[in-house]
C-alpha cells in the first residue's frame, strides 16, 4: 500500500525574476516607505516619533544598488538590482549571502508592490527607540555603510592556512553567520556590529 506523500508545513514563495533598475532605485524606495508609513504604522507603539523616513547614499557597487534606510521602525542596509553580480534573485523571507569588501552578510529578501517589486535588507538595529533623532540614524547609516565597503583587517597572529576564502554572494540555505569583532573596522564603527537579522525590523505587511 502506497502511503501519500507528506506535504511540507510552509511552501515557500516562488522566486520571481527582478527587473534591474537602469537608474537610482532611491526615490522609488522613498516613495514605497513613506507610503507603508502613511497607511500601514500609524499608531504603533514601536515607532520612533523622532525618526522620519528617508532613502540616502544609494549608488552602484559590483554592478547593483546598494544604500540605506532609515524609518521610525527601522535603520537597514539595502541591495536592489541593477544588472550586477550582488543581486540573486531570492524567494520572498530567504537570505542572499552578499559578498561586500568586509565579507559575506546576510540580506533578506522582501518586496513592495509594481512600483518596488524586489528588494533585499540588513537591519543595523534592534528597535530605533533608543536613537535620537534622523541625525543620529544618517550617522549609523554611513557608518555601517563606510564599514561595509573596506575590507576587514588580517586577524593577528594568522597564518598562511588561516586566512578565509574570498566571499561569495549567493542564495543562503543555512544560518548564515554575523560578523565578528575581529573582522570590524575600528573602535569608531563598533556601531555596525549590530548588523544582523533582528526581530521587528522588516517591512511590514
């Protein structure tokens, strides 16, 4: 007697092909977040009054858009399409291992409506309660930013059969490890070793 096949508990969203963006993604993400602001959070408790939304510092790297956000829910990196070797095309809640100069971070995959199909993000922090103000997110933000983009320091004391394989990007089909200390930048940046997934930083929904 053939027995039926056991159907997984959650069926994972198709992989949908992104369309690369040709110029800045930045007003188009300013756009969508202000829009969930406006129509989806107001009145949450977890929102920061003194934060506002604001898209900054995107530009090509490695052929893609990489830049930050900043909103009163969440301060994160992000990865858009622009044609080059960061972006993988990521089931919607999965993670793209993104090889950047510090090494391979984990960005999720999200996405909006038409006018922002897909997008992957890095939260830089648990909540945004205990930041100040927009100057104080704008500082985090280039920081991790500043720090994403310089190669990590040699570890002290390594040897030749130490030192880690170059970092690739790619789909991440297990818990992809944080950065560590080590592999920070400088006293002055410690800010970013926050990065990481963490709860109630995603888009809402």
């Amino acid at each position: 007697m053939l027995l039926p096949l056991r159907k997984s508990a959650r069926t994972p969203p198709p992989v949908r092909r992104a369309r690369p963006w040709a110029a800045s993604p930045q007003a188009a993400v300013q756009h969508w977040f202000e829009r969930v602001l406006a129509e989806r959070m107001q009145g949450l408790p977890f929102l920061n009054p003194a934060l506002s939304v604001q898209a900054l510092h995107f530009h090509r790297f490695e052929g893609d858009w990489l830049g930050g956000l900043v909103t009163p829910w969440s301060v994160q990196l992000m990865l858009l399409p622009g044609g080059g070797r960061l972006w993988i095309d990521t089931a919607v809640g999965a993670r793209n291992t993104v090889a950047l100069p510090v090494g391979a971070l984990p960005f999720i995959a999200d996405g909006g409506d038409r006018s922002l199909p897909a997008f992957q993000y890095l939260p830089l922090v648990n909540g945004t309660g205990a930041l100040a103000g927009d100057a104080e997110a704008r500082a985090l933000l280039r920081d991790a930013l500043a720090t994403a983009l310089q190669p990590a320091p040699a570890l002290e004391n390594s040897g030749a059969g130490d030192r880690a394989a170059p970092a690739r990007s790619g789909p991440d089909t297990t818990e992809a490890p944080m950065p560590t200390r080590a592999q920070m930048i400088d006293p002055g940046r410690r800010r970013f070793l926050r990065l990481g997934p963490r709860t109630g930083a995603h888009t809402p929904r």
